[in-house]
C-alpha cells in the first residue's frame, strides 16, 4: 500500500513539474491564483524538483529492502 501512495504522489508531483517548466513565467498558468509574482515560480519549480527527488529516493530505499529481504529467503 505504501508503494502505490508513494508511485502515485511521484506521477502528480511528476505532471506538475512538467507543467512548471513549461509554463514558467507566464500571466495565465495555474500556479497565479496562488503565486501571483512570476519570480517566485522558480521556487516552486525547485520545491517539486525535491519532492520529486524525495520520492525517489524513497522509491529506491524500498526497492533495495524489498531485494535484501528475498535474498535472505
């Protein structure tokens, strides 16, 4: 249960992430009805990169004692 939270958080924070980068900057993006200055988006853009990093990391972790605990069968 805990892999399907973590993938799915990874897909949302990955599809806002895409939208950030290309649609960094301008006047009418989702993110202007909560940031409405466009200089603060790199912010924003920076703060989902980690998240998404985050999630990796997290994905990894799992992943490797997932493998350790069939090796020990």
């Amino acid at each position: 249960m805990r892999r399907k939270i973590i993938v799915i958080s990874m897909i949302i924070l990955l599809i806002a992430l895409f939208y950030m980068i290309f649609n960094m900057g301008s006047e009418t993006g989702l993110q202007r009805s909560f940031i409405s200055d466009p200089s603060k988006d790199i912010w924003l853009l920076l703060a989902i990169g980690l998240g998404v990093f985050s999630l990796n990391l997290l994905m990894m972790r799992d992943a490797d004692e997932r493998k350790d605990n069939n090796d020990k069968r």
